[in-house]
C-alpha cells in the first residue's frame, strides 16, 4: 500500500481513497456529534450554504466556526467539549469549518472518502484495510504556510504506521498535537472560547468504533457513522 500527502491546495487531484484528516477540531467534533445521536452531517464550503440547507432540511442544525467561533445562525460551534452534551437524537448537521469540511469538497476526485481523527483512528484503518487499496492519500486540511497542521500530520503518520503493521506509541503523536499551533489557543486562559479540554478530547485515541464514511449524495457529500 502506497501513501500521498496532499493538503487544500491540492487535494482535488486526489483519486482512489482519500482520507480527510482534521484533529482540532472539525472531525473529532463530528465523531462526537455523532456520538450524541446524529443520523447524518452534510460537510458544506460556506456559512452561507450551511444556512440554506438546514433551512432546506427538516429537523437540521448548523455547526462549525470561523476563525475557530461559531457564525450568527449556527446552533453549535466547533468545540467538542461543548457537542458531548447535546442531545442530537436523529438530527441532521450541517458542518462548515475553516479547514476540515474545506477538505471533503475540495477532493473531487475521490472514489472513496473517509473523515478521520485520533478518535476513530482503529475504525479508519480497519476500514481502509478492508477496501485494500493501492495507495491511500491523506488530506492534512489544517496545513498552513504558517506551520499549522502539525497535529494533522501527526494522525496521519499515526495511521500510515498502523497500516504498515507497525504498532507505534500514541504518546509521540499525542505529544505532537500538544505542540501544534492550533493548540496553543487552547493552552491560553485568556481564550475561553476555546476550552483546554478540547485538546484531551482530540487526544482522544479510539474513543468511538465506527468509522465516519463519506458518500455524495444529490449533490451534496454527506457524512455517516459505520461500525465495521
């Protein structure tokens, strides 16, 4: 098995299987999400979309952010922390963030599309080992020229191992989104929109067992929890 690296800037040129990765925050947000009794998550481009299609879609909320907050309108944000107390029994979300959901529709050329963070990490790969692909292409949708999307590489080189047969130690890799820029906002007490507990929650590591399955649908890529 062969593996890619591609970020947003990139990501439409990747075909096969395509693994949209992001840590901090959208995609371990989304797995609680559905945790909390989703049925499915509509990831969307812009806040404007998210807002047209859950006035669209009976019985839907919007989540997400901009610049890490949530949007007037939107029903919830980004922050897990928050989402693990919600009761979603089978809603419909309607997910926009700055650089996870950006990574779902950017890949247009994906056959097969699989939302991945530490916490469905076991799930994701049993899943790409029963596709067998050839090669599996990792979108690291937090990659800035800033420096930022470490802790998105980081799951990725976690799974890459795993998929090797390797059996690697979650400490580095736990160690690695700790030091990453997107958490230093969370490390700050003078940021409370963005809650410390978030990191220990990202962190983690195959905290639910169902992998999270990308499909596109009517026009629109829709998100839903398997177990495997």
């Amino acid at each position: 098995m062969n593996f890619c690296y591609c970020d947003l800037e990139t990501c439409h040129e990747a075909t096969g299987m395509v693994v949209a990765i992001d840590v901090i925050r959208a995609f371990t947000n989304a797995a609680f999400i559905f945790s909390r009794g989703a049925k499915q998550i509509y990831p969307v481009s812009t806040v404007d979309e998210a807002l047209k299609l859950k006035a669209q879609i009976p019985n839907s909320l919007a989540c997400g952010e901009v610049g890490g907050l949530p949007p007037d309108g939107f029903d919830f944000g980004n922050s897990p922390a928050q989402t693990k107390v919600l009761d979603l029994s089978d809603r419909i979300i309607i997910q926009r963030t700055g650089a996870g959901t950006q990574g779902i529709v950017r890949s247009v050329n994906a056959e097969v599309m699989i939302a991945a963070s530490f916490v469905v990490a076991n799930a994701t790969v049993k899943c790409i080992q029963n596709y067998a692909p050839k090669s599996v292409t990792f979108v690291i949708t937090g990659k800035t020229e800033d420096g930022r999307g470490d802790e998105d590489f980081a799951c990725a080189n976690y799974l890459e191992s795993l998929l090797k047969g390797q059996r690697p130690n979650p400490a580095s890799y736990i160690e690695r989104v700790f030091k990453s820029l997107d958490a230093s906002m969370h490390l700050d007490p003078n940021q409370p929109a963005f809650p410390r507990s978030d990191l220990d929650l990202c962190t983690q590591i195959d905290a639910f067992d169902f992998v999270m399955a990308v499909t596109k649908e009517n026009g629109y890529q829709v998100m839903r929890a398997m177990k495997l």
